[in-house]
C-alpha cells in the first residue's frame, strides 16, 4: 500500500470526493481516505503522478508521503521522520490564532448588536443615535471576521466548483447568506432614515444577522479547533512509539566506538550498548549478557534475558550489562518500524461499517442545501417574512454536521490500534479491529499455543534403591548424543539440577523404540515400555503409574541397566501458565473454543482436559488444518490462532487468522491480528478491545446520525407552529461544533479501556451465519498423467472466484469442483484448457 497525504479536507464529504476520484484512475484497485490523519492508502499499478492529479483535479491538495527506506540502506531514521512529520498537529496552532483574532472583533460586534440593543449598554453619543453609523461598524467588524475565516469560504467555494459541497460549503453559505441579508437591510435602512421612516428604521435594524454571520465562524472555528486537538490525541499511541526510536547508535568499526545518526548504521555494522542505553536497531547479541526492557513493543514489564545468539531489537531498553551486537534488520526492517508501519496502515483503512456512514456523508451536503432552500420557500410561502424564513434556512445549513458523521469510525479505529500496539496487539487492518470481536468459535492450534512448545520433564520416578539424582544422571548420559526433543528436555533438566554424568559408549538409536549404548562398563537402555520390558521385568505398580501419566498426555521413558531397572521420567509439551485462565475468558465471553492438533487422540483429550477446551480435534496434518477451518466457518465466525508458520493456510481461511508469539517478526503475512508474546491471555484481551472499539463506533455513529435527525428538523422550525420552538442560526453553528468534538472525546476514552480486565466480559448475542448454497460440478479431463498434473488444476480452479474447493484425481481424469457461487462452464473448461489438458465434459 502506498501511502499519500492529503491536503483541503474539511469533512466526510471531502473524503468520499477523494476516494471517488481516485478510484477513478485506472490501474488503481483500492483506495481508502483517512480524514483523521489526512493520510490516503492506494493500492494498484498507478503512478503516484497519476493518483495526485485525480486529486488535484477534484478541487484537493495531495503529496507521496516519500520514498521508502530500502532494507538495509542504512535509511533507518528516514520513514521515521516522515511518518513523524505526517502526524505533527499543525492545525491546532493556526486554528488558535484565528479563533483568539476572531473573538476579539467578535466581542466588539457583539457588544453594538446585543449589548446595546437588548440591554441599553452605552455607545458613544455620535453613534447611539445613528442607526446607519451603527449598521456600518457591524458590517465592518462582521466582515473583518469574514476575512479571518476565509478557508471556509475558499473551501466551500471550490467544493461547489467541482460539484462536490462539503462542510465549509454549508458554513460559506450560511455566514454569506447572513451577511448578504443583513447588508440589503442596511442599504434599505439607509433609504427609510433619508426618507424619515423612523418606523421602517427600527424595522430594519431588527433584520441586521451581521452578528449572526460572525458568531457563526467563530464557534465553528471553535469546534473545528476542539476537534483538531483531541484528532491529535487519538494518535498519541503511534506518536510514542516513534518517539522510542533512538537517534544514533554508538559502531565499533576497527576497535574504535564512534557515535553515529541511525540513518548511517548499515545491515552487519557491530554496535555496542551499555546499561541504560536504547538498542538503536535490530541485532543478534555476539559478545557480553544483559536483561533488556522490552515493554516498548510487548508491554511485557518483566526483562528479558539475552546472552550471545540472541536477537534483540530497536527501541528496547539495555538494563543491567554492556552488550556487542550485530545489525541484523535496519530502517524499515526493524521491528519497531513494522509496528509503526502497520498500526499506521491500519488507519489508512476503512473498517466495513464505515461504508454506511461514507454512503450518506457522500449525498449529505446536497441534501441538506435542498433541505435549506426548501426551508425558506415553505416558510415564505405560508407567509412569514423573509427574515424569519432565511433564518430557519441558514439554521438548517449550519446545523448539519457531516464531520461527525465522518470520523465516527476513523477515530476509533486509531486510538484502539493505538492502544493495542501499546500491548503487543497489531489489527493489521481496520476491518481486523472490527471483525475480531464477532468471533463465534476461536480455534486455538496445540503446539506453542496452547502449550509451551518444548518438552520439559515432569514426573521422575526412580526404581527401589535407586535415587532421583542417580536415575537423571544415568539418563542424561545415554540421552546426551540423541537428538530427539524429547532426550532434550532431560539433558536440560540436568543442566538446571547440576548434576553431573559421565560419557556413555556406543550410543546406538532404534528409531521407534529407544536407544542403547554402554554406561559404566555395563550395557544400558532408554526407550518406550515395549521396549524396555523385552529387556527387563517392569514392576507391575509402575507400569501402571506409567498408563497413568500417559493418561494425562505425558511420554513415559524407561532407563534400565543389564538386569537392573533404574527408573523411569515423563516428559511433556506442558501448558503454558495462562492458557487455563485464557480458555476460560473466552468461554466466559460466549465462545466455543476448540483445540486443534496433529496429536493422537489419548494425548489430545489430556491436554484439552487440562486447558478446559470445548472440544478437541485430534489426528489432523498441517495440510488438513484448513479444510476443518473451512467446515467450521459454516457454523459461525470462526478466529484460527497459531504460530503463523505451519499453520499460514488456516489462518488464511478463518474469518479472522490470529499469530501468537511473533516475536520481532510482526509481518507475517496469513494472520490479520497479530500478538508480539507468546501468551494466550492476548487473544481475549484482542477480542475483548475489538468489542469495545465495535460498541464507541456504534455509540459515535448512534450520536451522528441522531444529532442531525433530531437537529435538522428543530433549526427548520417544523415544531415552531405547534411549540413555538425555532434556532437561532448561532445556537445551530455552536451545536454543530460540539457535535463532532463528542464523536472524537467519546472515542479517546478507548484509551483508560482496560483490556486485560475480564469482570465486565458479556457474552455476545450470536448471529446465526447464513448457509452458502454450495453445488457440484464434474469435470472429464485429459491429458493428466500424475499428482503434479492434479496440483496444477486444483490451484487454477481454487483461485476462481466461487470456487470453494476442487478435489482432483488424475487416475480417474476427474475433477469434481465445489461452488459457492455460480461460475459458467466456459469459464471452468478454459481455466482448465489455459494449462494445457482438455476437458471433454462437465456435469
């Protein structure tokens, strides 16, 4: 996606324009507007030359946010500073100078207009007693104002010019409207004095709106202000995480450290760290040890051990020893710069229930001017003076408020990215936030996610007469030379008791058995029971403790010396601390969790018992995981969370594909949400932000929507015959201020949401998920002559569009093709015919 900031913006309207315009330009495939950030995200084959005059030519300003850092340039601050400098509020400022300019002529007008008309203050004699003196100095002041906020006009003005009004479009014309009125009042004033109409005189006066003209740019410059303040709040999260990233980084190059900017540090330069310093880029620790605060990208508080090997990455904090490392990943690469990339694309995308508020805000403006004119032509015709009837015009103009329409959903999306990037939550779309919370049914792969990933020792039970620390020794001599993961777990629980062995002989494997080899002069083995009790009688007791422990999901292996039984020691994939405790959440919030693993079904059932799954599924291959993927999204929405490696295809297929423990490599490409740690509690802390970021939307879209259905009518007068109720235009122009500046506040309180709090956890109504109407077809081909030939078909028909699966079988020369949308026949032969094979029928 590449990404372009956009200039002229006032409101929803503004950027439906854009977006309409863009998509336009061919060669562009998607375009998604962001009037939060001014930011634009295309994604096509155009060139930026292309996409920037499409923008120019609807009436906009527009810019390529700049050339990306090439990996490994050495560029590291570079996408830094631009994504930096985009997000910089320099609206604010210039909006402060122009409301403060504005309010001082304001108070002057409103002083003559109101103060002394309604409450007798006092005037200067020469002025008090001319009315045209008086008009004059109002259309003066009202004009300076004018003058002040020429953007709206300007603005307004050029969105009429492209017929495509916006918000300053409604405010341009209430304001001039206003002015245009009340300068024909003065000039009809003027010739009642000259006239000696004092009756006329006073008639008119009560027809000047100068101040209304006036109060109605500066308290939308106000609102305007407000809202461009907490705009930039609500991307206070993405601005801190840039501000972690360090600006220079001290190279050893030759012996000798030299402190350098972070633009200049190249991929393999060795840089060095000293305690309390920022890590400047991503590297691989070569020489030295340290614990580093790596809370900037995780949230985790607790420091992470690092020894020579390990990987450590930009913006963390070196806490207690001096570390040399290796530059691994610089400039765009790190993983901080991934993390700022992809919460900063997640902005510039549109979540699906914003399309309704585009859909509206892109016919809103023209409804509402038709609405206002209308206004005027019903009141003047049942009577009412031209006065009254443009003032219920122009109250309808400056009312209406588009903008809140508009950053309902963008404001929320932002500050829930924000405050999911904080916690090591990356939504790596705006429809990722969205759909995540909808889940039904959450399938959680075994291996590293559920449990830890590497076996660990869990029960020692040594033979009569022999002690634990003599049965580990003897093991971990014979389990030294093996490479098996589970004969790794020994050796490491060895290591961390200090216990010492000695060298084993003759080391032999039998795979699928065990292993024998010779340990202090005698013949010794290690392996299953079936194995060891061909070589020697096992205790009946222990055997059925060992069933016992096999119950529970746990590899019992046997240790034994010639006629001498030593013991044996379970080893287990254990479950992760929280994986209880998470499975519970989910199921707390109404989701049936199910576990999926390539384990046996003994095995399955024990560790699902333990972590308190719904139900298991046992016995599936990496390659089936996505077909039961595919069956269960027919039952509800399904989110797939795995290590995002084996598991790519699933997570592809699951309404919402969820990676767990990425580490520092945050761009896995299958998983639309994607969790920095290995901790299982983040899914329904993901799940949990989603929902909330789903009900401000709901709560912003809800106040948007009834604002200008309760508003509109009220400033029309529709409740004036019966109540007697009418809007002053100014009252109209301070309530479409406020209304957008509650749509941004409601969204900033996502920031004090505490996701990881699970007290308040709803279940959620389920939505039933519509049944798609799946059919068959049979196609005879020839021409196929082995399994290369059937992968070859079964690709180009599963990348059809409606095509749900193709099971293909060269043996038969059949391909028989599940739809979920109909897809012609010609379509399906010459997909087939393109890879060179003929297909003779389809049924």
């Amino acid at each position: 996606m590449e990404q372009y900031t956009v200039t002229g913006m006032s409101c929803a309207a503004c950027s439906a324009r854009v977006e309409k315009a863009v998509l336009k330009v061919p060669g562009v495939s998607s375009c998604s507007v962001s009037l939060l950030t001014n930011s634009m995200g295309v994604e096509g084959t155009a060139s930026p030359g292309e996409i920037i005059h499409a923008v120019e030519e609807a009436g906009y300003g527009a810019s390529f946010k700049g050339d990306s850092a090439n990996p490994g340039s050495g560029k590291a601050g570079a996408a830094l500073t631009q994504e930096e400098d985009a997000l910089i509020d320099r609206e604010t400022p210039v909006l402060k100078k122009r409301l403060f300019a504005s309010l001082g002529f304001l108070a002057v007008l409103m002083y003559v207009s109101m103060g002394h008309m309604m409450w007798g203050w006092p005037l200067p004699s020469f002025m008090a007693d001319n009315h045209v003196a008086m008009g004059l100095l109002q259309l003066l002041l009202s004009g300076i104002i004018m003058v002040i906020n020429q953007k709206f006009f300007i603005s307004g003005w050029k969105g009429l010019v492209h017929k495509a009004p916006n918000m300053d479009t409604l405010v341009a014309l209430g304001s001039g409207a206003s002015f245009v009125y009340s300068t024909y009042a003065l000039f009809a004033m003027t010739d009642a004095q000259m006239r000696g109409d004092m009756a006329g005189v006073m008639g008119y006066m009560h027809e000047f709106y100068f101040e209304s003209a006036a109060m109605i740019l500066t308290l939308i410059t106000v609102g305007k202000m407000l809202e461009a303040h907490s705009k930039g709040k609500t991307t206070d999260a993405l601005k801190s995480l840039m501000k972690l990233a360090p600006k220079t980084a001290v190279i050893d190059k030759d012996g000798e450290e030299k402190t350098v900017p972070i633009e200049q540090v190249q991929k393999g330069d060795i840089f060095v760290v000293r305690p309390g310093e920022n890590i400047p880029v991503d590297g691989r620790v070569i020489e030295g040890s340290s614990a580093v605060n790596e809370a900037a990208l995780t949230g985790e508080s607790i420091p992470v051990d690092k020894e020579p090997g390990d990987l450590v990455s930009a913006a963390t904090v070196n806490q207690s020893g001096f570390i040399r490392c290796e530059a691994t990943r610089v400039g765009e690469d790190t993983t901080l710069s991934q993390i700022i990339r992809m919460v900063s694309d997640a902005a510039a995308t549109k979540a699906p229930i914003a399309k309704v508020a585009d859909k509206v805000s892109g016919v809103f403006v023209p409804a509402v001017i038709a609405v206002s004119l209308v206004t005027i032509f019903i009141w003047l015709l049942v009577g009412q003076t031209v006065g009254f009837a443009l003032a219920r015009g122009i109250s309808v103009l400056v009312i209406s408020c588009p903008c809140a329409l508009g950053l309902a959903t963008p404001v929320a999306i932002m500050v829930g990215n924000g405050v999911g990037a904080k916690n090591g939550i990356l939504f790596k779309t705006a429809q990722s936030l969205e759909e995540a919370g909808k889940a039904d049914i959450v399938v959680l792969d075994k291996t590293g996610t559920i449990t830890e990933g590497e076996p660990k020792v869990t029960d020692m039970i040594p033979a009569e007469g022999v002690s634990e620390k003599e049965l580990l020794s003897m093991a971990c001599s014979l389990e030294q030379k093996s490479e098996h993961p589970l004969a790794k777990a020994i050796v490491k629980k060895a290591e961390e008791q200090q216990i010492s062995w000695s060298e084993a002989e003759n080391f032999q494997a039998l795979p699928g058995n065990g292993l024998s080899a010779i340990y202090q002069e005698k013949e010794a083995w290690a392996g299953n029971t079936l194995f060891i009790s061909r070589k020697i009688k096992i205790p009946e007791s222990m055997k059925q403790k060992a069933d016992q422990l096999a119950e529970e999901g746990k590899t019992p292996l046997w240790f034994a010396q010639k006629d001498r039984l030593l013991g044996m020691i379970a080893v287990a994939d254990v479950i992760k601390e929280d994986s209880e405790q998470a499975v519970k959440e989910l199921q707390n919030m109404g989701i049936h969790v199910i576990m999926l693993t390539g384990d046996n079904e003994k095995t399955a059932k024990a560790i699902g018992k333990q972590a308190g799954v719904d139900e298991v599924i046992a016995g599936v291959l990496p390659d089936g995981k996505e077909s039961v993927i595919r069956s269960l999204t027919k039952k509800g929405n399904v989110a797939m969370v795995g290590d995002g490696i084996n598991d790519a295809p699933a997570l592809t297929r699951a309404d919402i594909g969820i990676a767990i423990g990425a580490g520092t490599d945050v761009a896995i490409d299958a998983a639309d949400v994607v969790l920095m740690k290995s901790r299982l509690l983040d899914v329904p802390a993901a799940i949990r932000l989603s929902r909330a970021a789903l009900k401000n939307i709901h709560e912003n879209l809800f106040w948007a929507f009834f604002y200008n259905v309760i508003g509109i009518p009220l400033a029309a007068g529709v409740w004036f015959p019966l109540f007697g109720w009418k809007l002053n235009p100014m009252y109209g122009a301070a309530a479409m201020s406020l209304s957008s500046f509650c749509v941004v506040s409601n969204a900033l309180r996502l920031n004090i949401f505490h996701l990881r709090d699970a007290s308040k956890d709803k279940i959620r109504k389920r939505k039933e998920k519509k049944e798609k109407k799946e059919m068959k077809k049979t196609l005879k081909i020839e021409g196929m002559m082995c399994g290369h030939c059937e992968a070859r078909v079964k690709k180009v028909l599963e990348a059809l569009e409606g095509v749900a699966e193709a099971q293909v079988s060269h043996e038969a020369g059949t391909a028989i093709v599940t739809l979920e949308a109909e897809v012609a026949d010609d379509v399906l032969k010459k997909t087939v015919e393109d890879q060179d094979y003929k297909v003779l029928d389809i049924q």
